[in-house]
C-alpha cells in the first residue's frame, strides 16, 4: 500500500481531498499536513512513498517542504503543486521536485496522476539521472506553450482552433513545427500551414511530442550551438520514430500503441540535446572521443557520467508529465532487459535505433550500440527482426525516390 502525504494550507482543499481518496484506501494510505511546519513533523516520524506540496504556502513554501522530504524521505517521489503561470519558475526553483501538476485539479485528474507516478517510480527515482540532472545549470523549463496545450487536450472536447492558436503564439516554435511537419517523414501530398490543419493532423502524443522537440530545438540554436548536427540528430529522430510505427504496425498493435510508438522514437535522443547544451564542455569531450574510434557514445557516457542519455531524457520526460509508456520507452531504449517481457514501445525504439543506424550510416567512423538480441530473445521478439528490417528498409527507399 502506497503511503501519499498530502500538504496545502486550504482546508478545505485538504477535506475534499480526504473524501475523495476514501474511496481509494485498498491502495493507498493518505496523510494531511495543513502546513510545512507539520508536514516535515510527519516526514520525521514515519516514511511515505509520494509527497504532494502545494507551492504558495506562508511560512515554508512547497520547494522547502520538498527539500525537507528530499532530506528525510531521499526514497518518496516528490510532487509540487501549482498554477500554470508558476510552472516556468516553479521547475527552475524546485530541483527536488520528481514531478509537477497543475492546480486547480480535478478529482479525477489528481487520481490519475497519482497512479502515473506509481507506474513511473523506477524512472522518477533513478539515482544516477537525478544526480546528473541536479548538475545542470538550469533544469529545462517546460515550456509555457506546452503546459496550455495540456490544458487544453485534457478538456472532453479539445478546441483544434484554441490549440491551433497555442501552438502559432510562438512564432519561433511554431516555425519549426512547420519545418518538422512538412518534412518528407511525414509524406504528406501537400505543404501545411494552417495551425488547425497541423493539430488536426497530428495525434495526442505526436503533437506533444513535436512541441517539446521544436522547443529544445529552437533553445539550442539560439544558441549557436556547435557540437554535432542538430538536422542530422532530428533526422535521425524522425527516421527512427517513422520506423518505431512501422514495427508497431507490423506487429498488429492498434493505433494508440502505434502512436505512442512514434512518440518515444521522436523523443528517444532528447537526452543527448539536454546534455550537449546543459553541459557542452564535458559532452564536447566525450564527442571528441568518438574519433578515437572503438567506443560508442553510450559507453563514454555510462563511464564518465555514470547515466544515459534515454535515461535522462526519460527522466525529464517523467518530470515533465509525459505519459509512462513514452517515458519508459525512452528510459529504456538502450537496456531492454528492463522494458518486461512481450511487445513494448521501447522495443520498437531499439530496434528502430539499430535499424536506422545500419541503414542511414551519417558517420562511419562511429560505433553504435548493437541489437540485444538475448533480450528480445527473452521478449519472443528476436524472429520479428528480419521482417522489421524490410518494412523499414521499404520506407527508406520511399523516402530515397
């Protein structure tokens, strides 16, 4: 039974919380602090698995209430609370923040929510991204665009024209929107350019997943950023997410999960764009020593930085409030023998990874991580390869003609 303490100054928050949560004790075990003050009295006298703060509390604010719980409780996922227009601020301030929702929140929302983060306590508590995360200078802000989007796809009848209108606000990201979308991975017959026809187009997690790209992408080249190609890397991200689908599709998995699929393969080197800019001087480094040839970009950065990039892109991703399944997919892209048995979208991302990196060779002198063919083996998978290799190969010389 997962033991949740919940603190928020407004009591009457704290009682419609309580009624609601009744109905869920088989499951969990809900405490209430009314304050900071008596949330870390409670934090020192027994252990939780999830703290929920909210942020503007007098006294000690929701970031120190987590600090506390860091603290005390190091093994409790942390969740601050807070309105949109806090949420750019709130994710630089609060380091010890796992994970953010947004207030006010339906009943039916923070339930939800919860059970997310119950699914994606692995990834959330992952000692080794959370400390090289906390050695970011800044730690990513959500963009402000894409919390509004999230508002609104979580309406029972999303606005296209309303999300159309978010998505255009930035005129820089909606640039690259454009850019991606018109792309030749997309294979539409026809330029795009209208925002409601480019939200229409796009499913859920695809258009989430699009924003958060364009925003890290748009963030580096302002930049001037030099490390690598920042085109080849999303080319590659798009051919591997396109590939991702195709190994869904062929594995007879319904759309969802052939969206889902798309989504971790867009997203599933985002890790490798927050590290390149967050940290360019170590990462240039361990660029640099691909040249020497032998090693892969993986192993230099398990050995220097003792974390991955899908590890920490999944990382964020999770703090963000992405869905699970994308998180882990991308957490686990690179170590299959955590993704479970069976199907899964991170299988579809490795195989896609390896598939792309075969086939579209950028850099020859570089070495890729190989096909765990012992894990997708285990899966019942490991026959499914040559007929992946096809479908994607067949969508490559599509693209050639």
């Amino acid at each position: 039974m997962k033991r949740i303490l919940f603190v928020d100054d407004d009591a009457n928050f704290l009682a419609g919380l309580k009624a609601l949560l009744r109905k869920h004790r088989a499951r969990w075990e809900p405490h209430f602090a009314p304050g900071g003050r008596e949330a870390v009295a409670l934090l020192e006298a027994q252990p939780f698995d999830i703290v929920v703060s909210d942020m503007r509390m007098p006294g000690m604010n929701g970031a120190q209430v987590l600090e506390e719980a860091q603290r005390l409780r190091p093994e409790a996922v942390r969740v601050i609370f807070s309105g949109y227009s806090e949420l750019s601020s709130v994710l630089q301030a609060a380091r010890t923040a796992h994970q953010f929702l947004t207030k006010p929140c339906p009943p039916e929302q923070l339930t939800a929510a919860i059970e997310r983060i119950e699914e994606l306590q692995r990834v959330l508590t992952s000692e080794p991204a959370r400390r090289c995360v906390s050695r970011l200078n800044v730690l990513p802000a959500l963009p402000d665009v894409f919390a509004r989007i999230i508002e609104e796809l979580q309406r029972p009848e999303p606005d296209m024209k309303r999300l159309g209108r978010l998505v255009s606000a930035d005129v820089n990201l909606y640039a690259t929107l454009l850019k991606m979308v018109n792309s030749s991975f997309f294979g539409l017959s026809a330029t795009v350019s209208a925002p409601e026809r480019v939200v229409s187009l796009l499913g859920t997690d695809i258009l989430k997943g699009l924003v958060l790209g364009a925003h890290v992408l748009n963030r580096l080249e302002r930049g001037g950023f030099t490390l690598f190609s920042l085109e080849g890397l999303w080319s590659h991200c798009f051919r591997v997410a396109q590939f991702a689908r195709i190994i869904a599709r062929g594995q007879g998995e319904p759309a969802r999960v052939q969206e889902l699929c798309y989504s971790a393969g867009l997203l599933h080197d985002l890790g490798k764009f927050i590290l390149a800019q967050e940290m360019p001087d170590e990462y240039a480094a361990l660029l640099g020593r691909l040249q020497e040839g032998g090693r892969s970009l993986l192993e230099l950065e398990r050995e220097v930085l003792d974390v991955s990039h899908g590890e920490v892109g999944g990382y964020l991703l999770g703090l963000w409030g992405i869905g699970p399944e994308v998180v882990q997919a991308v957490f686990d892209h690179h170590d299959m023998g955590r993704a479970g048995p069976g199907f899964t979208p991170a299988a579809a991302v490795h195989a896609a990874d390896w598939i792309d990196h075969q086939q579209v060779v950028l850099n020859p002198g570089f070495v890729f991580p190989g096909l765990d063919r012992d894990a997708l083996d285990a899966a019942g998978l490991h026959e499914r390869i040559d007929d992946w290799w096809r479908a994607c190969a067949a969508q490559v010389e599509k693209w050639d003609r």
